[in-house]
C-alpha cells in the first residue's frame, strides 16, 4: 500500500494519536512553547555557523593585516589590488568558472533528472542494479574521481585510451584536460547529487496528475514538460542553483585537470594564493571571495521569487492516490540498455580501471596479470595511522550527518511552514556557504574557533573532531537544505491542520503527523550528509591536528607528497564497498530512494 494510501485511509487515526499524546494531556499551551524553542534553537545554530564564518570573511577582506592580527586596521586596499590593479585576473577566471559551473549544471540535470524520471515513473528493468551503481559514485572523492578518468582515459597511461589506439588507431574522444572536458568529469561526478535532490520530489508529486494528462491525449513528452516538470520546480531549481553555485567553487577536479595547462578558477587562484605565496594573500583571496558572494544574493532572490507561491507545488495530501508506473512497452530494454552504457562509460569503466590500478605494485596504464597483489589492500586495512584516520572518519560523518539533518529539517519547517519573520534571512544564510569556496571556509572556520577559544576556554573546540564535523555541515548545508525545502512544500499542510484542530499540541502533531510522513526524505538527506561529510578534504585539510587526521587528508598527502596511486586506488575502493553495503542496509530497511512514497 502506497504512503498516499494509507493517508487516504488513517488520518482519522493520527488524529487520535495526536490526541492521545497532546490534547488529552492538556499540552497545547507547552507545545506552542515548544515549538518557539525548537525551532528559535535551530535559528540560532543555522545563524551562528553561517554568520560568524561569513563575518571572518568580510573582516578578512577588509583588513590591512593577517586574520588575528589586532595591530593592523581597516582597509580598502585588497579590493583594489583585486579588482583594479590585476592581483587576478578577475574576468579569466570569472569565465573559467563560468564553463565549469554551466558544464557542470547540464551534466548533472541531463544525467540525474533522467536516472530519477526513469526509476521513479517507469517500469524500467533493473532499476534496482542501476541506482546502486549510481549512487556508489557518491563514495569517490573529487581529487580520486579525477585521478580515475586519468588512469582511464587520459592520453598518457589511460587503459581504455590505450586499448583504443591499438585497436583501432584512434584514442578516446573526449580530451578530460580541455575545460568542457573538465566540466563533464565535475558534472559527472555531481550527477548522484542531482539525483537525491529530484527523486523525493517525482515521488511525493501525485502521479495522478500526469495519468490525466495522457487520458486526455497528451503524450509522454508533451505530459513531462506540461505537467512533471512545472509541479517539481522546487526540487529542480534547488538543484540546479545548489549544482551551479557549486560548479563555481569546484577545487579538487579543477586543480587536478586544469594543471596540465595552467587552467585557474576562483577556488583554484584563491588556494595559491593562500599556499602558494609568502606571505600568504588572506585579504586578497577573501576578497574576491566576496563577488561570488554577492552572485549568490542574486540568485537566491531569483529562487524565491519563483517559489513564493508555495501551493502550486503542493501535491500530497490526504485526499492524494498513486497511480502505477508508465509502461515503457518495447522501449524497456532499449532504454536499459543505453542506460547501462552511460553507467558503463562514466562509472564503471573508471571504478574497475582503479581497481585494477589498486591490485599493481606500480601503475603506468597497463596490465600485468602476474604483478597482482592484495598488498595495498593489507596496507590500507593494517596500517595504524589509517585506521586512526578512518575512525575519526568515521566519527565525524556519522556526527556530522545526524547534526545536518536535525538542523535542515528545522530549518526548511521554519522557513516553509511558519511565518517567521526571519525566514527569508535564514534561507538565504542557508546558501551562503555556497559563495565561500571550502579552502577559505576551513580557514575562517580554523581561525573562528581559535578567537572563540581564547575568549571562551569552555569552548575550545581547536584539534578536536567536533571543530571538522561542524565545518562539514556547514559546507554542505546548502545541498541538504534544498534536498528539504524542495520536498516539504509538497507535503500539504491540512494533515498538521486536521490535528492541530483535533487539540494536539505541536509536538504531538510533529511526533504523529509531519515526521513520519517526511521520514524518507529525512533519510535521503541523511544519507547524502554522511557519504559526503566522510569524503570532504577543504575542511579537514585546514582543521586537523595530528590527533584528528582523516581519510580524505591521508589520502591527499599520499598522492600530493608520496604519490602512491596504487594505495589511493585501494582505499577509495573500500569506500565504494562501504557505501554499497550502506545502500544494501537502507534496503533492508525498506528504503529504495525511487520508491520512497511507494511504502
């Protein structure tokens, strides 16, 4: 029976639930308190982690001396240096991350929008096996995905560009050091990411409304543009903004491709100049931090103003049906088929060439069946400084992931389902992470918590776990809180009403009514906080002691300083284990993400 179902069904019976644990107990007056003091908490956190970062960042940018340093004073000369005299080139890069973030935008919507379509709607053969390829993509940090269509691809030691010209004269088409090329791979790479942010939305969405469009004539793609795609606007312009915004900030991709030809973007020029300078260009780089800032202000207006109207994309309720899946008749397996291919090509191929670089002593684009080994496998398994670093890994996403999710959801009901005065602020406070590229977030971040623990002992957080997983969901607020917001307005607000009227207190109708019924895309966004948080370098890279190392910083320092592809390969092999037996627990569980209304 389908979630919409069983609404139809018993809502009588949450409101007796909702009696039973609010009105019968004569909580209404404390639920409204308790509505004010969750939700003001959740204010508060969501305003203190994004506001005291984005304060350093001003103050940086305007500061004639190094973050911290008292003596100096307030100052309009790092603009100029920026801007007028050529510190960068402002208009070079500005293009450069404009390719990258538009590249990157259209791969991940093309790709991700018609993985999710398809699963969810359709009766496609194998959809189960597809997602679970998909998403083990999420379990690959940037700077290895690189690394990957390198050894897979690249004209120098790639295996399947070698294997090309052998066969058949000719490499592989696509030349990944090019900037559309670079774009593709940071497109590719996001694509598992658009998908968790369109796929609650195409659930929750009554399919109903698309089965009438047909009964009347309509075809299949005269039924998506007309009806799907106009009542998940939400979910597509979050995922859209969050993907551009994201593209303009993408470091670890850009770094590694665009080396080969000195290719900058913001957060690359920003990173140089921070580590490749003495003394170090704080005030430069914050600098020009800030009109990606003012470019988020923009488009943040622009979302809202398209969204205002939340109603029109309100379309589960109680009274809400589901309708079986389209029957794609003799296209299933065609379009299995071409499906699998783009699997084949942009996952799988690299996943198994890093594999089977993981299994060699030494990597140079070939294989040699007798130089197997598990060696790197024992070593990431058994060496004390990496298992250190996975558990502390392991800590923070774990943390981390719990901690995003409880302040996002607060945060979406907030702004989506009261009429707080604050809620435009929030949700723009929400984004703002996205205008701070993560090298300049882990540095404000490091120096916040070194100001605070000066001024305040008891909160010292320097050199501990906390201090990263905190940085984590700030970094990543942005995703998880329009995977949130872009789902909630579709959950009709009558349900919480019929208890409300039925006397439970606001606890009781969070308790009975809007948390069961928001449960699975709760899950998405936990799922997607904790794969991501484990895998992130920028904050950990600025914030880490000796006693706090993770997975990721182990595994920059091993390909930057030592470079050991080989080991690299074999860890991040691990993570793409984990991350399938996460999605085999969540199944378990009863949660297939293209079937999260169906339950």
């Amino acid at each position: 029976m389908s979630t919409r179902d069983r609404l139809a069904g018993t809502v009588g019976a949450a409101i007796e639930t909702v009696r039973s644990v609010g009105a019968g107990r004569g909580l209404t007056g404390r639920g409204l308190s308790a509505k004010r003091l969750v939700l003001g908490v959740v204010v508060v956190a969501i305003v203190v982690l994004t506001v005291i970062p984005l304060l350093f960042l001003l103050w940086t940018s305007v500061w004639s001396g190094f973050p911290g340093e008292l003596a100096a004073s307030f100052t309009t000369e790092n603009f100029a240096t920026v801007y007028t005299e050529g510190f960068f080139d402002v208009w070079e890069l500005f293009a450069n991350s404009l390719v990258i973030a538009v590249g990157m935008t259209a791969t991940g919507m093309a790709l991700g929008l018609t993985f999710a379509w398809l699963f969810v709607r359709t009766n496609l053969p194998s959809k189960g096996a597809m997602e679970l390829v998909l998403l083990s993509g999420q379990a690959i940090p940037g700077y290895v995905y690189a690394i990957m269509y390198i050894t897979a691809y690249g004209p120098d030691n790639g295996l399947v560009d070698g294997a090309l010209r052998e066969a058949v004269g000719v490499g592989f088409p696509l030349d990944i050091f090019n900037p559309w090329g670079i774009a593709f791979v940071v497109g590719v790479n996001v694509v598992p990411t658009f998908y968790l942010l369109t796929v609650p939305a195409l659930q929750d969405m009554d399919p109903a409304l698309e089965e009438a469009s047909r009964i009347h004539g309509a075809g299949a793609v005269e039924t998506i543009r007309s009806v799907t795609l106009p009542l998940i606007k939400p979910a597509l312009l979050s995922g859209a903004l969050v993907t551009f915004l994201y593209g303009l900030g993408e470091f670890a991709i850009v770094a590694i491709l665009g080396a080969r030809n000195g290719y900058d973007v913001y957060s690359t020029a920003i990173w140089r100049s921070i580590t490749g300078g003495f003394p170090p260009a704080y005030g430069e780089a914050a600098a020009l931090s800030c009109s990606l800032l003012l470019l988020t202000l923009v488009l943040v207006w622009y979302y809202r103003t398209v969204t205002r109207r939340k109603e029109q994309f309100m379309t589960l309720s109680s009274g809400g049906t589901h309708a079986g899946t389209w029957d794609l008749g003799r296209w299933r397996l065609p379009l299995a088929g071409a499906l699998w291919g783009v699997l084949l090509f942009v996952w799988l191929l690299p996943t198994v060439v890093m594999v089977v670089a993981s299994l060699h002593g030494s990597w140079v684009g070939e294989v040699h069946v007798g130089a197997l080994s598990l060696d790197n496998y024992r070593l990431a398994l058994t060496d004390p400084g990496l298992r250190d670093a996975f558990a502390n890994s392991l800590v923070v996403a774990l943390g981390g992931a719990t901690l995003g999710t409880v302040l996002v959801v607060g945060m979406a009901y907030y702004t989506e389902r009261t009429d707080g005065r604050l809620g435009g602020l929030v949700d723009f406070l929400s984004l703002t992470p996205l205008a701070v590229p993560g090298i300049i977030m882990g540095s404000s971040l490091l120096f916040t918590f070194l100001w605070v623990g000066q001024l305040l002992p008891f909160l010292n957080l320097y050199g501990t776990v906390t201090i990263i997983a905190v940085g984590c969901v700030v970094v990543f607020l942005p995703v998880a809180s329009r995977i949130a917001i872009g789902n909630i307005v579709q959950v009709h607000a009558e349900l919480e009403e019929a208890g409300r009227i039925a006397g439970a207190s606001w606890l009781g109708q969070m308790r009975a009514i809007f948390l069961p019924l928001f449960r699975n895309s709760a899950a998405v966004i936990w799922f997607f906080l904790a794969i991501h948080v484990f895998q992130l370098l920028s904050i950990p890279l600025m914030t880490y002691t000796t006693d706090t190392v993770v997975i990721p910083v182990k595994l920059f320092e091993l390909y930057m300083y030592r470079p050991n592809i080989e080991l690299v390969s074999a860890i991040s092999t691990i993570f793409i284990g984990l991350t399938v037996a996460l999605v085999v627990a969540l199944r378990y569980l009863g949660i297939r993400f293209y079937e999260l209304g169906t339950r």
